[in-house]
C-alpha cells in the first residue's frame, strides 16, 4: 500500500537523543549500546509509551561491537521493552538510522506492524583495534595446542611488527578514497571555495547555537548522567563552537590536500559519540491512543554513485525521485535538512539540485532546483552538532519534524549521503 494512504500514513510521533560529544570527549566511556538504551527509554518516558505496545525496533550503527554485533536487540533487552520485541540491525554507513526509519516505516505500511522505534547510535570512542594477522594466527595455533611445548612454539613465530595493531579507516574500499580525499575531490570537480566552504560552518556553528541557547535543540536531547560517579550530566552538544569567526576558520590548515585543498577541520564534521530514536506509528493507531503526531513520512528514496567518481554526491539522485513520489516539486518545500559530512559535500549536492546533467542521470529533464538558504539547516548541522555515523539519521529526522511544526511549514525534504558513494532522501509532511 502506498506509504501515504490516508489513515494509514506512518507517523513520526516523537524523536530523542542524546548530546552528542566527539570522540575522546565527555561520552567515551558509554558504549553504542549503552547511548542507545539512554535515547531509547527517554523516548519511551517522554511519550509514555506503553512498552507493550510495541511491535518492533530498528537500530543502525556502522561500527558494531564483535562482542555484541546486533545493537538492535541489545538494546531491546533493556528492561524496560518486552523480551518479546523485534529487534534488528543495520548499516548503510552514515544514512543507517535512515535505512532503520524506513524499514521500520515499511512494516507499519504493509500492516506487519502498528508501533515501531528506530535510530541509531555510534561509539567512534570505542572502534575495535583489531591484532595483526600474525599475531591473530598465533593465538590460534596457541588454542590449539595440546602440549606446552607447542603452545611454545606458536608464540615463537611472532615478531615485533605482528605486535602492531590495525585500526579500522574511513576509507572506501573499492578506492582506498578517505571521504575527506573524496570531499576535496568534489570540491575541486564543483567549483567549490574555501571561502564558500568557511561560510556553510560558520552558518551551521551559529545556528546550532542559536537553537540550544532557545532551547529547540536542547529540548531534542535526554540528558546524559556520566561515569563512573554519575554525580553531573551532559545536556548539550560539545562541538557547537558560538565564538568561531570567518578568520578563525580561514586561518586553519588544510587536512587532505595540505598543499591545494580547501577542506579543513573547521569545515567538516568531527568524529562523535551518541544516539538518537524516533517513535513511528500507523495514523489510526496514533490517534486512537491519543498522540498527535509531528509528521507523516510521505515518500523516500536511496540512490548511489560510483564511489570512485562523486562519493557524497548521490543524494543528488535520491532527491529528485522522492519529491517525484511524494508528488511535490522542490518549491513546494518548506524546510530542507541536508546532513553536513563536509561544506564541501552540501555545497556539491546544492549544485547537484541545480543541475541538468545530475537531474537527466536521475531520469528527469528539468533540474530538481535552487535550494533557498534560509530554509536550509535552520537548526545547523552535522558540521556543529557532530555525527555519530549511526545515529545521524534520527537526528535529522526529529530536527526536521519539530522546527517544521514550530514554523507551521507542510513539507520537508532531508537528504543524507553516505559512504559506499549511497544517498537517501526523504520527504515529510505535516497533517
């Protein structure tokens, strides 16, 4: 059935989150896990959700625990939610709460479900360091051995560079591309400045400060009491920088073109902990027991691109393709949320919009259109508040929805790139 059937239509009730720190910060010392359950159960409490009634919960992340890979049912099993609950993972690199929204958003359409929670949450505090293969080896052959002399032997073929650990990369693998190489690419294939790229982090800084100094963004956040005494708690983003100036960031060095690049720390987002979850439900069911809800999911759509060519620039396609679903051109969009990798990233895929040759690769003949700047990132983005691969999704999800319905604004497109060269768009819509 369509995703919009009237009295059907998935609602997005309600999101939450927690503050998001980078990496190494305030947060290091929680796990995926445990942000997830934090954002979850504040949910839950905030929309006094009967836990009962809940058919399922969707969880993204990109970098699982290999003790615990399915972050979805561990946090299920927090005490508060049924054992009973359905609970899955997945990963679509950085649009992977997206990917849990949806498939969430599915099941309630195709009537499998009634009530639902997705997000997602990242640790880039706590990513694996994996042992080199020599020394996984010897370990192996060590298990093995049945005799101490062998178990000897094992240990003896390791040397020094087996005791040198390998530690994931933000790199394509089919490019050996980090996404900041990818992100200087497209700058230079778009025609995107320094100057432009300091403008979009100073705009997205300044707005996200603005919103928690009113409160609208602070009001999206569950506070989170820190270990190990538990005696203060953290209530609001650490990377949102209220002092920083053009000068500040045209003053800082580039990362990874030291010698031709425009793309720096100051115009990119920072590694970050955290979580986040949206409450969806069927319309009917929404009603009946009293919610009103913020939005309705009006359409989606995921797209990808050589990663080897654009790698962030397939949001370009997405985009097109759920306004065409949702039945709605780019003007009749009253909000945009556009996730904030790199200045360079959003500046790419606002020329993307404008383009013929993006919109015909899309299958369309008119270019998608001019994203107005003042409806763009409102509440600031990813370039302040931090990304936590896993959770950005929601985050952008429960902004969306809530500044669309304190503007009394109708419909909202978000869009989110990933790595793997994927995009993804979504379109909201108020009641």
């Amino acid at each position: 059935m369509p995703i919009h059937e009237p009295g059907r239509r998935v609602a997005i009730i309600a999101g939450v989150r927690t503050p998001f720190a980078k990496a190494g910060t305030t947060l290091k010392a929680l796990s995926a896990i445990e942000l997830g359950k934090i954002a979850v159960s504040e949910l839950v409490h905030r929309t006094d959700l009967d836990p009962a009634s809940l058919d399922l919960l969707a969880f993204g992340t990109v970098i699982p625990s290999v003790l615990a890979p399915n972050i979805a049912r561990e946090v299920a099993l927090m005490p508060l939610l049924p054992k009973r609950v359905d609970a899955w993972s997945v990963s679509r690199a950085c649009a992977s709460a997206n990917q849990a929204i949806t498939d969430a958003a599915d099941q309630i359409a195709l009537g499998h479900a009634q009530v639902a929670i997705a997000g997602g949450a990242e640790s880039l505090s706590n990513v694996p360091i994996l042992h080199s293969r020599g020394f996984s080896d010897a370990l192996v052959a060590a298990s093995k051995a049945k005799t101490l002399a062998q178990r000897v032997q094992a240990f003896g073929r390791i040397r020094a560079k087996d005791f040198v650990p390998t530690t994931p990369a933000i790199a394509e693998p089919t490019t050996g591309e980090t996404m900041g190489q990818s992100a200087e690419k497209m700058a230079k294939l778009n025609g995107i400045t320094r100057e432009e790229q300091d403008a979009l982090a100073l705009a997205s800084h300044r707005n996200a400060h603005a919103g928690t100094v009113d409160g609208r963004l602070t009001a999206e956040i569950a506070p989170v009491m820190l270990p190990p005494k538990y005696e203060s708690a953290m209530t609001t983003d650490n990377g949102i920088r209220s002092d920083t100036t053009l000068e500040q960031l045209a003053a800082l060095k580039p990362v990874f073109d030291r010698r031709y690049g425009t793309v720096t720390a100051g115009n990119a987002s920072p590694l970050t902990d955290g979580a986040a979850a949206v409450l969806l439900m069927r319309e009917d069911v929404a009603r009946a027991q009293g919610y009103t809800p913020k939005a309705f999911i009006r359409s989606y759509a995921y797209a990808a691109v050589d990663p080897g060519e654009q790698l962030l620039q397939a949001p370009v396609l997405a985009a097109p393709m759920a306004l065409k679903r949702a039945g709605l051109t780019l003007k009749e969009i009253d909000l945009v949320e556009m996730h904030e990798a790199f200045a360079a990233q959003v500046l790419s895929n606002l020329r993307g919009f404008e383009s013929k040759e993006w919109a015909a690769r899309a299958g369309f003949s008119t270019a998608t259109g001019a994203v107005d700047r003042d409806r763009l990132n409102v509440m600031g983005g990813s370039i302040a508040t931090g990304h936590p691969f896993g959770a950005t999704g929601a985050r952008v999800t429960t902004t969306l929805v809530n500044e669309l319905a304190r503007r009394g604004g109708q419909f909202g497109l978000m869009t989110v790139c990933a790595a793997g060269g994927l995009g993804f768009a979504m379109v909201v819509e108020r009641a």
